[in-house]
C-alpha cells in the first residue's frame, strides 16, 4: 500500500496527502472532508497553552503556538511524513499559510524581527534535498513581514529520526548539537523559531539556549503541531 500510495503522488501530484483521493482545482494539498477532520488545538492564548507550558521552568519564551494535535495515526502524520519523507514540501507551504494569515491577523506576533527555522544537519539536508520546514518558514516570512534567516543557527551532528525514539531519549539525544554563529544580527531582538512538530520541546529548548546567548535577544516558538 505504501509504494502503491509513492507511485502515484509521483505520478500524480494532485491528490488528497491523506485519503489520495482526486483534488478539486480549489483544493491544496488535503481535501476539503480531510480538512475538516484536522485536529486544530484551538489554543486561543499565545502566551499560555500546552505548547508554551512544555517550557515553564527551562527557558523563558515569549509566545508559542501550534495549529494541530499530532498522535500516533491520523491525518497529521500522514501530512507530516509527506513532507518529511516523501518531497511534498507543497504541505509546508499548505501550513505556512494557514498558520501565517493566524497570526498575522490577531498580531500576538507583531514584534517578531527573525524567523529561524530548526536547522537539518548538512549530510541529511544532502540526502533529503530540503529543510522541511524552509517553505513554511517562507510563506510565514511574507505574512509577517520579517525576513527568514537560515544562515545563524547550525545543526553540528547528525542524528537519527527522532520519531523512532522515546521521550526520554528525544530529551538526552540533542545536547550541544547546536551552533549559533555572527549572531551581532539578533541583538536585541525577538526571534521565532519555528518547527514542524513539537513532543518534550527538547530540539526547540537547545535552539534556543544557543540563540540565548545572545545579549537581549527574545524567544518565541511556532510549530505545524503539538504531540499530546
């Protein structure tokens, strides 16, 4: 079923990441019944909810936000793993502009000044092709008028899938791996760092005590998702 399913988004682009059924010309990327079927967390506050609760006691953030609940089966994995795995960075730019228009519109993010996507080792990168969160840090750079920067913030080691493993081993795996460099840029500033899913938060807190270090800087986070 899997390679029946990578055939055909190889052969035809244009179909539902979730069901594979046909998509309508007004459709992107899911189907108008999958949509509707998205599990949206509704966090209404920026300030506190799950995701910014996942942080209270180890690094101070401005806002956090997630558009979807990510569980074991569902809808949001199938997109996720099309993403990540499978070149349809096109679910990138489906988020990016959702979460983009959000935010925008109720302008909790107003004093961002950098978005910085949570960077891929370079042999990954090599391997994959991409970022998967590059796009969707695009489409969120236009709507919130703030340049996206990729060029700071370094992954120093490679490391395997974190989806194979354990809370506990997501959360000890990813000490100093870690860099941020010429970071003269982010004095003073309110940075966002953004990801496509969100579990114990420890892959965001090391990006961000790296970026920290940095004298007045500002830490917010946004995800595609939220593991409960």
């Amino acid at each position: 079923m899997k390679l029946l399913k990578d055939f055909f988004y190889l052969f035809y682009p244009n179909i539902c990441a979730n069901c594979n059924e046909q998509l309508l010309q007004n459709e992107k990327v899911i189907c108008t019944f999958c949509r509707h079927d998205l599990p949206l967390t509704n966090f209404q506050s920026y300030t506190i909810n799950k995701v910014s609760r996942i942080f209270s006691g180890r690094i101070t953030i401005e806002k956090a936000y997630a558009l979807l609940f990510f569980r074991k089966q569902g809808i949001t994995k199938n997109l996720i793993h099309d993403l990540k795995y499978k070149g349809n960075e096109e679910v990138g730019v489906f988020f990016g502009n959702w979460i983009g228009e959000i935010v925008a519109k109720n302008k909790e993010f107003s004093t961002v000044d950098f978005i910085v996507p949570v960077p891929i080792h370079a042999k990954k990168k090599k391997i994959r092709g991409y970022n998967q969160v590059t796009k969707f840090g695009k489409c969120l750079s236009m709507h919130l008028k703030v340049p996206l920067n990729e060029d700071v913030l370094i992954r120093q080691s490679a490391t395997k899938t974190q989806t194979l493993k354990s809370r506990f081993e997501r959360f000890n795996d990813l000490e100093s791996k870690f860099l941020a460099r010429n970071t003269s840029i982010f004095k003073e500033k309110h940075i966002l760092i953004i990801d496509d899913v969100i579990t114990t938060g420890a892959t965001l807190e090391a990006c961000a005590k790296e970026l920290l270090k940095t004298p007045g800087i500002k830490i917010s986070i946004l995800t595609m998702s939220y593991t409960e």
